[in-house]
C-alpha cells in the first residue's frame, strides 16, 4: 500500500520528501525538515518543545503552574529538561534523522558538523546495511534504498 500511495500522490505532483511525508513542492514541514537536520527551535508557551545546544526540554503542560511560575519571577520552575547529548549521540541522532530524508545524508554536512568521514567513525554500521542493501551510498550521500524505506525502523536501530 506505502508504494501505491507513493505513486498516486506523485503523479498528483506531491514530493515525497521524508519518509513519511508527502507535500505540493514549496509546502514541506520547514519545522520536520528543521529536526531532521538537528537545527535548534525554540517553543514559547505551556507544553511547547524546545532544541538547543543539544538539550531537549519542555514547558509543563499545566497552565495554572505555568501562569503562577511567571507571576512569582520563576520561569525556570516551567522547564523540564529531557535530554542532553553529548557528541556521539547527536552524530548518532544526525543519521538517524538523516535518512529519515529522501535525500539521505550529505557526507560534507556530517564532516562538517563534526569535523570527522563519516565512513571512518560509521564504517561497521553503513557496511552491514550496504551488505543488507538497506542504504545506498556515492561519494555525497547517505540514504535508504527502497527495501530500506520498507524496513527503515531496521537501519535507524544501527545509531540508537
């Protein structure tokens, strides 16, 4: 059904961008697209999400401690911190959410956030799924093969 639905929504003029969505050319999530490339977003307001400096964190979701936190000068009580990364688990993170892209994975935008090939720190993991092909690879890119497509869940636990 997933390869049906791509081709109807394809020859609708949908992009199929990311491995679980479809958008008319222009009008893809810029806040996915945004996570996908581990760009940092701030949330303002009860329960929104926020991404900087590798640190997950939220708002509390209740309105009333939210409202009374900032009328007592204690917005630092709102924040519930769910994750700080450290270097491996953001490039782990980053392929990840990388080949959650069609386009896959930039070998230069690795390198460059992390100043290290991603063949010389990822080499066991790509090769296994390009033996399985479960990747495809050329000198610039990273990404899921369509059997990888199928079983994406498979080649993202390689970088959990």
């Amino acid at each position: 059904m997933y390869w049906k639905v791509k081709e109807i929504l394809e020859k609708n003029g949908y992009k199929h961008y990311e491995v679980s969505n479809y958008a008319k050319p222009g009008f893809e999530s810029k806040h996915n697209s945004n996570c996908w490339e581990q760009k940092e977003y701030f949330g303002f307001g009860v329960g929104a999400h926020s991404y900087t400096d590798g640190v997950r964190y939220s708002n509390t979701e209740n309105i009333e401690d939210y409202i009374e936190n900032y009328k007592n000068g204690k917005q630092e009580n709102n924040f519930i911190f769910h994750e700080k990364q450290d270097k491996l688990s953001q490039m782990k993170e980053f392929i990840m959410l990388g080949l959650r892209k069609i386009e896959g994975v930039k070998k230069s935008d690795f390198k460059e956030k992390f100043e290290i090939d991603i063949k010389k720190f990822f080499n066991m993991e790509l090769e296994k799924l390009l033996k399985e092909k479960l990747i495809i690879e050329d000198e610039k890119v990273i990404k899921l093969s369509n059997k990888g497509i199928d079983l994406a869940n498979l080649v993202w636990q390689e970088f959990v």
